[in-house]
C-alpha cells in the first residue's frame, strides 16, 4: 500500500488580534492542512523572527516561511509598514506576502500592493469560507514551485483598484 506523504508548510501569520489567530489555527485543524504557524502579534515581533531566521547557519536554519499573512488594520494600521520593512530584508524580496484583512476598502488594498503584497484577501465571514480559504492557501504554497495566481478566483480576493508602480528597493 502506498503512504501518502503531506509537506508541512510554514506559514508567519501576523495580526494583534487573537481570537483571528485562533480561528485560522482551527481551519487548519478542520480541513487537516500540514500548515507549521507561527503567529505573531506586533510588526517588532515578527521583523525579529524573520531576521533570526536569515541569521542562523545554514545546518541550523529553520525553514524558511512559505508565505506570510499579515492583517492591514493591526496595530492601529502597521501592516504595510511592516510589508515594506521586510520588502528591505534581502532574503525576503520574494516572499509571498499576503494581507488578510477585514478592513479593504479601495485605498487600504491600493496601499497594500503599493508596498510590495503580493495578493490582499478579505477575511471571511464564515468558518466554510475560511476552511476553503485555507485549503487554497495550502494547495498555492504546496505546488513546486508555489505559486499563488489561483488564489485570484476566490470571491475573497481584491484586485489593486488603480495601477500601482511596481515596488522596488531603489
């Protein structure tokens, strides 16, 4: 009989608000997605975990995150300053950066993508929603390579309401 063998998936989810945390871990939970999390509360916390990570050696590194979820509105609206700190970080420039966010109107998501998110996500209203949210964020980052434009095709997802130049470090 053949074994069939899930790859666990790192994942750096960071938003202030615990009980949002909690019910990601738990559609994880429900659909038995192998997703590694971890959440962290504050953009500090989450600069000082990613910088650890690219200062271990090589034997010692953890792996790095497969992508990272960050909430627009946390910490009295830090997130895309925290997007655009890690965009600086070189090890990162092309991690998949995606916001999850309750608050998304027109200029919340144009920000967003004008510091360097890679996909902007409403959170959803129901825990069906979130589970198959979930479940296709696990199949994005379990693809070889990931790869992440399928995520476009759910009602969740919100396009850059205007052109947005493309971010660079220069």
């Amino acid at each position: 009989m053949a074994q069939i063998f899930r790859r666990v998936c790192s994942v750096v989810y960071v938003d202030d608000n615990f009980e949002n945390q909690i019910q990601f871990q738990d559609a994880t939970l429900r659909t038995g997605t192998s997703f590694q999390i971890r959440p962290l509360f504050s953009a500090e916390s989450a600069l000082a975990y990613l910088t650890y990570l690219t200062l271990q050696q090589p034997e010692q590194q953890h792996s790095l995150p497969a992508f990272l979820l960050c909430d627009f509105a946390f910490q009295a609206g830090r997130g895309c300053g925290l997007v655009a700190a890690i965009r600086f970080i070189p090890s990162y420039a092309d991690l998949i950066i995606i916001m999850l966010s309750d608050f998304h109107q027109g200029r919340s998501v144009a920000q967003s993508y004008s510091v360097g998110v890679n996909h902007f996500l409403r959170k959803p209203l129901t825990e069906t929603r979130l589970d198959i949210l979930v479940k296709a964020l696990y199949s994005c980052a379990t693809l070889y390579p990931p790869r992440f434009e399928s995520l476009v095709r759910l009602p969740e997802y919100l396009r850059c309401p205007e052109p947005v130049p493309a971010f660079s470090l220069t």
